[in-house]
C-alpha cells in the first residue's frame, strides 16, 4: 500500500474569537488536508465556512480581527502567524475587492509581475489562462466595465496563474453563468489529479459542489459537524417545489413597464442592448437569464434610471417615475449598503419619502422579520456575512414599497433556507400586484419564482418557453 502523502494543512482544536465577543465563531476544528484533494466547505449562513476557509489558507492574520487558538500548520511549520509566502490563492466573495489594474491581462498577469516573473513567462501563462477560458479577444477590457461575473472570473485567473499550492474560492460561481462554472471546476480538478494542488471551495450549491468535491467540510454552530465525502453527507431538503406565482390577469390598467427597441453602449464599445422588447405586468415574476456579459444588469440599471438608453423606449404606468417607483437591488451587497445600523439601512428610502417616522418604524420592522434579520436591526451593515448583506438589501428595497422590483441575482450567499424565504418573499411581492424583473444564475430558483422566462442574447430578449406540466 502507497502511504498517504504528507498533510499540506493540519488542524488541532482550531478556535477563533472574533474582536470584540467573548464567545468562538467556531472551536474544535480538527482535521488533516493532503496534496491532490477537492474539498467543499459547507454550511448554513453565519456558520463560520468563511472564517474557517480562511485559517486554512493561511490569510486569517490578514482578513480577520481577533484571537486564533489551538494549533494550525503549513507543511509541518507553524501557521498560527500566516502561510509562508507563496503558499496560497484567494478569491474572497466580493471580487471587486481584489482587483487593481485596467485591464483583463494586467490584472491577471499582476501576481506574477509582483513576484518578479520574466516578462515572456508573464505573458506565456496570462495568453494561456485568457485562451483557455474564452478571454483572449478581450484582453485589453477595462475591468471597470465588466459585468460582475467576468470580474469574477477575473479574479480567479490572477490567482490561478501564481500557481499557489493552496487555493480558496469563497462562493466562485455566485456570479458566473454555468458554462464558465463547469469549465473552471474541470480545470480545477485538473490541476488537482496532475499537479497536487489543494482546492478550496465555500459553495452553497451543493449540487455543483459534489460534483466536484471529493470531500466535504461542513460548519454548523461554530463546529465542524461533518468530515467526509459528499455522496455521504446528509443533504438537506433544498429550495421547496411550490407552485409559482400564477399568471397575472389582464385587468386593462396596462403593463407596469415596457421596453421598446431599446440600444445601450457603454462608450465606443458594442452596444450591450441592441433593439431590445420587454413588457412586465403587474403581479409578474419575469426571470432575465443570459450569459456573463448579456446586458442583465444594464437592463435592471437602466429601468431604475441609472442610465439612458441612445434609442429606443422606456414607459412606466402613467404617474410612475423611476426613482420613485422602481426598487432596484444591486448585484453586489457592498456596494449598497452604507448606514450605521442595519435599521438605518432599512429604513433610509421610506425616509427619503417623508413618512412619519412610527410608519418608518413600521416598515423596517416588517421588512427585516420577513428576512429572519429582525434579531440584527442594531448592528452594523458592515459586519454581517455575505448573505445577510444580501437579505438586508432586499429589505431596504422592499421598505420603500415599489410597485416595480428590479433583483439581480437575488440568492447569491444563500443557504437553501433562506433562499427558501428569498422564494416566499419574490412570490407574495407579486401576489400583491407589484411587477418584479429579477436576473438570475440559478434555474432551479427561476423554475420556481418565475411566471415567465426571458433570455438576453445578442442585445435582445427572447421569450423562453414554459416548461411542460406543473406551474403555470
């Protein structure tokens, strides 16, 4: 019998206290990692997956404030300070926050060039990163005008060509259509059999992950409550298969929102949208899918009038204005939030309308409950984990009572429970008359919200059809 390969990381009775608790995030994590395995970190939200990918990557003394205890090591050299140079990649939740230079090549040649890399070798490995993922046309793109899911990819390029022999993504496909998901986990796993890379991935979509993975890690009340592979681990029941919203009736009030022949570029570029239709009624859930780049975004931007179109059309129901009228949650929680409390989050909008503050009250109240972050209405924004950000934008949207709700990517750092109460949310938003216009990686959350389905390709809408049987 071959003996096992020595640990690359190894973990006894790990703890960390965050600053300013008495009380672990998590404690008692023990476990060995070997060259070669995948290893899928899971686990509801808040459960400490983040805190604990980032000890076993070595970038705890770097991200986090507070006490690590117990023991933790890199190659059998203490790790309690950091992995040694060189060592590890990661690629945090919030690409933008990791990404420096112009443009696509700079960004992902920039490790390199950090490290002193001859310029021809900078260049062999950005051109065969770029070829192999589909970029090498774009080379020259502003990273400021990528849609948030080539950022994405962005991100992992650069630390994919360092070479690093740990490597941490943290929620990699929450913003990547699935062809560019599939071809990163089948690079993974290459690298991984061939080269003895470790491969550490957080995910909520634990589908995809046990594709993947071949061993997985899950957190639950600050313990690590499961070790072992992912065809042994015992799923959870996932997003429930409820009815969709049923197909709202022509009352003769008109549509909430229609589009007609709608062009938008960015600059001198090709024009993201290009003679787009689109019509929303009131008590419609529209689910707008599309690739990396297809204009979802632009669309959900220009409907809350960040944006005018260089042609075409944009109505609103008669008396209905886009700043007033149309909610609109962003892509990304961090660039959304911005007040002292979650409370002031919530309540900022209906603020801004003049409502009294007990009615205010009210609203934030009722907003946070609905999103089972009531508990949190005192703390800071800033200090919630990803997916609470997340529920938090949605109820500062849902405070300002909008008929129209424009949602991009609505359940990305959810757990399959509160992407279940995500689910509820969109369908009573709808049974109560408002038009919601969501944009969305994730079919199985689109099957079951969605009255209809539209797809953005070329700079146009095409109408999917409905799939057979069931709901409507």
């Amino acid at each position: 019998m071959t003996p096992a390969a020595p640990a690359v990381i190894r973990a006894e009775n790990l703890a960390f206290t965050p600053a300013g608790r008495t009380d672990p995030l998590f404690s008692g994590v023990t476990l060995a990692i070997r060259p070669g395995e995948r290893v899928g970190i899971v686990g509801p939200s808040g459960s400490g997956k983040t805190t604990l990918g980032y000890h076993l990557c070595g970038a705890h003394r770097l991200a986090l404030a507070g006490t690590t205890a117990g023991a933790l090591a890199f190659d059998d050299g203490c790790g309690l300070g950091g992995a040694p140079p060189g060592f590890a990649g990661l690629v945090a939740q919030n690409p933008e926050s990791q990404l420096f230079c112009d443009t696509i090549a700079e960004e992902v040649t920039l490790g390199l060039r950090s490290r002193g890399v001859a310029p021809a070798a900078c260049e062999a490995t950005t051109t065969a990163l770029l070829a192999r993922y589909g970029l090498q046309d774009r080379r020259d793109d502003s990273i400021a005008g990528l849609s948030l899911g080539r950022k994405q990819l962005v991100a992992i390029l650069s630390m994919l060509a360092i070479v690093p022999r740990v490597l941490l993504l943290d929620e990699p496909t929450s913003y990547l259509d699935a062809q560019a998901a599939d071809r990163l986990f089948a690079h993974l796993r290459a690298l991984c059999r061939d080269e003895g890379w470790v491969a550490l991935v957080i995910e909520h979509d634990l589908r995809r992950l046990a594709g993947f993975a071949d061993r997985f890690l899950a957190m639950d009340g600050g313990r690590l409550v499961y070790d072992g592979p992912p065809a042994e681990f015992p799923q959870r029941p996932g997003l429930p298969r409820r009815r969709r919203p049923a197909a709202p009736a022509n009352d003769g009030a008109g549509p909430a929102l229609r589009l007609r022949g709608v062009r938008f570029a960015y600059g001198r570029d090709a024009p993201v949208l290009d003679g787009l239709d689109l019509t929303l009624a009131r008590g419609e859930v529209v689910a707008l899918g599309g690739g990396n780049g297809a204009g979802k975004t632009t669309l959900l931007r220009l409907i809350k009038g960040l944006g005018k179109p260089a042609a075409g059309s944009l109505e609103l129901a008669p008396g209905r204005n886009p700043g007033r009228d149309v909610g609109l949650m962003l892509q990304n929680p961090d660039a959304q939030i911005f007040a002292h409390t979650v409370a002031a989050e919530c309540g900022y909008w209906p603020a801004n309308l003049g409502l009294p503050p007990a009615e205010i009250e009210a609203r934030v109240r009722e907003a946070l409950a609905g999103l089972g972050i009531g508990h949190l209405a005192d703390r800071s924004p800033f200090t919630l984990s990803f997916g609470e950000k997340r529920r938090l934008c949605l109820a500062a949207v849902l405070a300002g009572a909008p008929p129209i709700l424009c949602l991009d990517e609505p359940t990305t750092g959810l757990d399959d429970a509160n992407m279940a109460v995500m689910a509820e949310v969109v369908r009573r938003q709808a049974t109560s008359g408002r038009a919601v216009l969501l944009a969305t990686h994730d079919p199985d959350f689109a099957a079951c919200v969605a009255t209809r389905r539209v797809r953005l390709e070329g700079g146009r809408a095409v109408e999917e059809a409905k799939p057979p049987g069931g709901a409507p």
